[in-house]
C-alpha cells in the first residue's frame, strides 16, 4: 500500500488550504493580467516555512519527505495558484543539500529555508541545444581563483525574483570527454552581482504568466569556491534531483486536475440548458468521469514515486510515468473544464482559461513527455537507445 493511500495528509492540507484562502481566484486573475509576480503568496508561504519542507531540520527546514512536500505543491494547485512561481525554491537546494560541501551548505541552506535567499532558478536548457543537453555550448573556464563563463541559457525562470542560480556549464570540451555526459560541471551563481557584470537577462514574454528570460553570458567571472561538486560531474548532478522535481511536478498536475474537475462538475450541474442541466447529458458527462478516472490513475504513480523516493529506492521510472501520466490526466481534465464551460469557458473571470494555459506547460517543461517516452523505452523496456 503506498503512503498516499494510508495517509492522507490532512493537516498539511488543511494548513495550506488556509493560507491559500488569503490568496483567492481574484488574486492571481489580477497577477496573471497584470503579467506580475505573485510576490505577496511567495512571502506568505516562505514565512510559513512551506518552500523549506525538504531542507533538513538542522539547516533550519522542516526535513519533511518528498511525499509531504508533494501534498504541498498539490494543494497550492488545487485551491487555483500556481506552484510554478515558487517551485525552484523548494527543489533547487537539492543539488546543494546531495553534492555541496558542508562550508556550502552551512552558507546557503540555512538562508534559503529562512526565506532570506531565493534559489528560485536553475540554468541549463540552450536555444542551440534544447533538450541535448549534453550538447551545451556555455563554458566555464577556469582562471585562477576563479571561473570565466560564455554562452547563452534560455527559458531560464523566475531570474527576477531569486538571488541564486544553479548553472550548469561545460568545463572540459565535448571532444576531450570520454563519454558525453562528462565534463559538465554546476556553479551556484549570485545572481546580485552576476547581472550587468557579464550576465545578461532578456525575459520572455510567453502564454503563461511564467517569468522566465533568456540569458547571455560575457566573461562572467565566478569565484571558483562556487563550483558545486567535482569539476566535471554536473550533469550526473542535475539528473540526481530529476526525481524529486518531475514528482512535485505530477503533483502540481494532480492538483490542477482536481481543481478542473472540481469546477467543471459544479458548473454542469448548475447550467441548465434544453431544458436541463448539461450534466445530465451523456456526452458531457462521461468525458468529465474519464478525466477524473484519469487523474485518480496518476495519482496512485505519484505515491508511488514518493513512497521509493522517501525509502531512498530507485526511482527514476516512476517519477518520470507520475510526471507523463499526471501532466496527460490534468491536460484532459483542462480540455472538459473548457468545453463544458462552453463560451464562458473562455472568460478571464471564470479563471479556467488561466488554469488552462498554465497546466499545459507540463506537457513541454520540465521535459517534453516525448523524452519520458523515450526513457521507458530505453530504461524499462530495454529498446534501444533512439538518440
Ligand atoms: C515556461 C518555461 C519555463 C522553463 N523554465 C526552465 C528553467 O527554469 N530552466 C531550464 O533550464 N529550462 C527551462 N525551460 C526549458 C524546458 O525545460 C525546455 O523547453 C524543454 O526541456 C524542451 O526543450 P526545448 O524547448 O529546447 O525543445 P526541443 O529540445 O527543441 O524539442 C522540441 C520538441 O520536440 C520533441 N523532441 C525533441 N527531441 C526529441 C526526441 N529525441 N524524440 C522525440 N521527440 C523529441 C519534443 O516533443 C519537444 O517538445 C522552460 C521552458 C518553458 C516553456
């Protein structure tokens, strides 16, 4: 029996959905126009120690499991908000807290469960490489006591509201490694003193109210005290911390899912037309159970994936089918909640069109479904490798 099924949370639940309830519909509708950030919930949820749920007790988080720390993430999606404002915070110092030195961690850990440092942002994805990532063409060279970075990130989110940034650079060219995915390295950039001295940031204006910026690097000096790890070791690094981010991930999903269906089921029993309310109808109705059936089916895969993470099992099939099957399940659950909303589905007022764009990033970010595909193929199933 996995956690989710013989526990449910409910404190953690209540606790956020009360938060929650200072931050209502009209709150991030207002955001979401105004392409703003929402600065006033980020504070409230740091200040009540939510984004520092995995940070260990003795740096001053709360030490919770992958599990609680989904409940979390969930909620915030299920009450209308959207954990994609903040989500960096929570995972982030992952790579920090696993492969940091313990000078590192007693630096930064401390300050960002406090809430006075964000590490809200993580460099990795390039215009010229997209998803190949080992193909990534900024590097990080060493001079001295320090490292010099060029090269160009893009989609590189919430730049504008954290002091840090996990970047990942390469530090030994592709054509001197024996395999690939060596030679990459990770830097915790101070993002303070980085802009205007060798950084660059350009936002992106995009469909979601997601702030996120393209960014050029030009001789950008790092102290060389801020390389994470072993020189060369990067990108084994950031792969460590995908399970915990594609299961947040799934349940922020789930939590969209749940908020579709919840809407949805309210507002077809209460539109009446022919004579009667549209949830009556055959054919408004099973497609509202199927979605629902669908994000049930996920959420059994994100405990799943939780239950191994929290035991420190493999994992790496289950969070990557929790993020696929998840992100599916509230991308069909935001497709009934628009159509049976019929026009009115399209009002910025009934927040379902926001809550639409929003969800249907997980289809493309953190990683394409298409690569989950192709990593069960190879991983699970054995097939050989496609790229
Ligand atoms: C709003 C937003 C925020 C983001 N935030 C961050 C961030 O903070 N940090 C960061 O580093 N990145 C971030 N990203 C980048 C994101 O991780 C990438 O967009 C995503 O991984 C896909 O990469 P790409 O856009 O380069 O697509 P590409 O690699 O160009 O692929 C395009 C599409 O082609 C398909 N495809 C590609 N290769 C294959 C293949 N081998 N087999 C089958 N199909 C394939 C996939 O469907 C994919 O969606 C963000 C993106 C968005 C849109």
């Amino acid at each position: 029996m996995t956690q989710g099924m013989n526990h449910d949370y409910q404190d953690i639940r209540d606790a956020v959905r009360s938060l929650c309830r200072e931050f209502p519909d009209e709150y991030f509708r207002k955001i979401d126009e105004q392409r703003g950030y929402p600065e006033a919930f980020v504070d409230a949820l740091t200040r009540a120690g939510w984004l520092a749920a995995l940070i260990p007790q003795e740096y001053g988080g709360s030490g919770l499991g992958l599990a609680e720390a989904s409940v979390i993430m969930e909620e915030i999606n299920r009450c209308g908000g959207n954990s994609g404002a903040c989500h960096g915070q929570m995972y982030n110092m992952g790579t920090l807290l696993r492969h940091g030195s313990p000078e590192q961690k007693r630096k930064y850990l401390p300050r960002i469960a406090s809430g006075e440092w964000r590490l809200q942002s993580m460099g990795v994805t390039e215009p010229s490489t997209g998803t190949d990532t080992t193909k990534i063409k900024t590097t990080a060279v060493k001079k001295g006591d320090r490292y010099v970075v060029n090269g160009q990130k893009v989609w590189i989110s919430r730049i504008q509201h954290s002091d840090f940034m996990i970047l990942l650079a390469r530090t030994t060219p592709l054509a001197e490694v024996k395999k690939k995915s060596e030679g990459m390295s990770i830097f915790i950039v101070d993002l303070r003193e980085a802009e205007g001295r060798g950084m660059t940031v350009r936002p992106i204006l995009n469909m979601v109210n997601h702030e996120t910026n393209e960014l050029f690097f030009e001789n950008l000096e790092i102290p060389a005290e801020n390389l994470i790890g072993q020189e060369g070791m990067g990108f084994k690094y950031i792969l460590d911390g995908l399970n915990a981010e594609r299961t947040l991930i799934a349940a922020e999903c789930i939590g969209d899912g749940y908020w579709f269906i919840d809407r949805v089921t309210r507002y077809v029993k209460d539109r009446v037309v022919f004579g009667r309310p549209i949830g009556q109808n055959q054919g408004v109705a099973f497609p509202i159970a199927q979605a629902y059936m669908e994000i049930e089916a996920a959420n059994l895969m994100r405990w799943k994936a939780c239950e191994l993470f929290d035991a420190h099992q493999p994992c790496g099939a289950e969070a990557n089918m929790a993020k696929y099957l998840a992100s599916k399940a509230s991308w069909e659950a935001a497709n009934v909640c628009l159509q049976f909303h019929g026009g009115f589905g399209f009002a910025c007022e009934y927040d379902v069109e926001r809550k639409f764009r929003e969800t249907r990033l997980y289809q493309v970010a953190p990683i394409s479904n298409n690569l989950i595909y192709a990593h069960i193929a190879e991983h699970v199933l054995g097939l050989p490798r496609s790229f």
